[in-house]
C-alpha cells in the first residue's frame, strides 16, 4: 500500500480505502464530539491505519484536546509510524500539541 515506505512500521495491514470510507462516513454522522471520539476508539481498537487516514480522521474533530486524545491513541496503530508526525502537523494549531505527542511516544526527529 506504501510503495515508497522503508520507516518504522507500527502495525501489520492497514484498513483498505473502502473500509477506511464506510468508518469516515459513519463517523461523520456522530454529531457531538465525545461519540465521535468513542465511535473512533471502539470501531479503530483492532484496527491498523496509514498516518494520512490519520490526519483525515482528525479532521473531524473541532477540538484540540479531542485531536490530541486520538493521536495519542491512533500512534501504536498507525502503520507508517514514522510519517505520523508529518501527516497531523496540520491538522493542530498548536506546536505544544505535537510536542506531546512526540514526548509521550519518545519520537525523536531524524537529522
């Protein structure tokens, strides 16, 4: 699925594209954001994505602790693990997030 990939992997077979669609779908029909977060850890728990199915799941989410929450989640299950970082650095407003996520999962950025 990844051609180009030679990093880190987090996790075996990422979801196909037309699961990872049908979840988008119904994820987006949660309207508050708890059921949306909720929804996403019992659908994702066995679940494998690709750190761009990431950052389009966070898109989702309107708060930065909710995105923040999932993130911290969603990392052990993120297949190209070491394109995680450089996926959701959009998707947050704040440096201090990222700086958490990179803490707590000791992510150290290669030179």
């Amino acid at each position: 699925q990844l051609v180009n990939y030679n990093g880190k992997i987090g996790c075996p077979w990422p979801m196909k594209d037309d699961e990872f669609v049908n979840f988008k779908i119904n994820l987006q029909s949660k309207r508050l954001e708890d059921d949306k977060l909720n929804y996403c850890k019992e659908y994702l728990t066995n679940q494998c994505l690709i750190a761009k199915q990431v950052a389009d799941v966070l898109m989702v989410f309107e708060y930065e602790e909710t995105k923040l929450d999932f993130a911290k989640f969603i990392y052990s299950r993120t297949f190209d693990i070491d394109n995680f970082i450089t996926e959701i650095r959009p998707r947050f407003k704040f440096e201090n997030s990222l700086d958490q996520i990179k803490q707590e999962f000791k992510i150290i950025k290669k030179k």
